[in-house]
C-alpha cells in the first residue's frame, strides 16, 4: 500500500507533493494530539491543587508593558507618506508617471528610480494598479517596514515592501524591497 501512495506522489508536481506531505504530517500531529488528550483525560482521577490560605498567597503583579518603538501619531505620519509614495510609485512603475513625480523618498532612492530600468510590455502598461491594503509595522523610532497588496487586474496580487526611515523630522521612502 505504501508503494501505492509513494509512487502517486512522485507523479505530483514539487509544489504539489510538499503541500500534501505538509496536510498530511498535520493530520498525524493532528491524531496524535486528540489520542493523547483522550488518553489523558480517561486516566485517572483529576489532580486538584491542595488548597491556599488567603494570606499564604502573593498578589501578582502584571508586567511592565514597553512603550511602542514608533508613536502612534508618527505611525500615522509614516502611513501618510506611504500611501503618497504608493500613488506615484505605482504610476512611475506602470510607465505613467516620472521617477522625479514621486514624492516622499530620499535623495539616494530618487536616483536609484532615476537609473536605467527594464522596459515595459504592452500588457503591463495597460493594467491599472491600485493599493489593497498598506500595513506599516514600526521597529525602532526612526523605521518604519510598510508592505502593500497591490491588485493590478493581473493573475494575482503581490506584496511591495519598502521602508521608511526619519530624518530631521519627515518621513521618506528610503528603499523598495520587491515589486
């Protein structure tokens, strides 16, 4: 029988062959998981703590929570210039748009856009992009990681990653990871 199942798998694709490796070893976990609650659960009597006396006990204290390493109006801020950066970023990208049109990025970027780049399609050039989402996590008081779901009517969405970095006051675009 295991000859059986091993040769079907080997007919998969790759991609195909690791996801149901990966749903079945989650199956076994899985099973394996319920038979040792229901073996414990049937085992024995249930043990009880022994019984405290009010004044043997020490009151808890809950711990400290650290403050967010970027503000919350900064992450608003931030977020702000995200979105403008996204809005002629993804003009510029599509060939509708000029590298020097995109605001809210720092000098280096700028001229990083402003490099020779890979020519467009016909197909790419006809697609209209457009921001799903923008999520921003803060990591230290001057980062910001921003990741985009851009929908641009092609076969699937795709993340931008970029970052934003605080300097003299302003946030700026100051690297595009993907996309």
């Amino acid at each position: 029988m295991s000859d059986l199942v091993l040769a079907a798998l080997e007919r998969l694709p790759a991609r195909v062959r690791r996801f149901v490796v990966a749903v079945g070893a989650l199956l076994a976990l899985g099973a394996v998981m319920a038979a040792l609650t229901l073996t414990a659960s049937r085992g024995g009597q249930e043990r009880r703590p022994a019984p405290q006396h009010p004044a043997a006990t020490v009151p808890r204290t809950s711990p400290r929570r650290l403050p967010p390493p970027v503000s919350t109006a900064a992450m608003l801020q931030a977020r702000r210039v995200a979105k403008r950066f996204l809005a002629g970023y993804l003009a510029f990208a599509y060939g509708r748009g000029s590298a020097r049109a995109v605001r809210g990025i720092t000098q280096t970027l700028r001229r990083q856009l402003l490099s020779p780049r890979a020519q467009l399609t016909p197909v790419e050039r006809r697609r209209r992009p457009r921001v799903a989402s923008v999520q921003t996590v803060g990591t230290t008081p001057v980062f910001v990681v921003a990741t985009a779901v851009i929908d641009d009517g092609g076969f699937a969405r795709y993340r931008l990653r970029f970052t934003l970095s605080r300097s003299a006051g302003r946030w700026a675009v100051s690297s595009v990871e993907e996309g």
